[in-house]
C-alpha cells in the first residue's frame, strides 16, 4: 500500500480516460553541488538505488548558496509489471 501522503488527490468525476492527454504524475527530486560533477553524481548515485526512470533533467545555478549547482531530475516510479 503506498503512503498516502505521496498520492494525488483526484476530484470525483475526473475523467483522465484519454491515453495522449490524461495526467501522467512525475516527480521532481533536487540535486545540489559545490560545482555540477558534484550535483550529477549525487542524481547519479540515487537514480541506481532507486526503480524510476528519468524522464528530463534542467540545471540551474543557486547564487548564494554554498551548494549552487542543483540538477533537477523529473521522474517516474518503476513500477513491477506484476502488481500492475
């Protein structure tokens, strides 16, 4: 049973029936780096522990901050077939 604090709140009556235009939830999770090795290591060694599939990245820089590289990785959870 997933945790219910990370599932999506959907209306009654929501009609999400159309494969092409129905809500396809993805995660977003921050990595951030004294310089973007450091960030893309970090995205890098979580994205192998973890079933998802990386579905698009953006970088930014943080001015002021002592870690201003962040790589941001949007995400799907792999789910197994099985329980599908």
């Amino acid at each position: 049973m997933p945790d219910s604090s990370f599932c999506l709140d959907i209306p009654n009556g929501f009609d999400d029936s159309e494969a092409e235009t129905g809500v396809h939830p993805i995660a977003r999770k921050l990595f951030l780096g004294v310089n973007a090795a450091e960030a893309f290591k970090a995205a890098h060694d979580w994205v192998r522990e973890h079933a998802v599939r990386v579905v698009d990245v953006s970088w930014d820089f943080l001015e002021g901050e002592t870690k201003p590289h962040c790589l941001s990785a949007y995400f799907t959870f792999e789910l197994d077939p099985e329980h599908d």
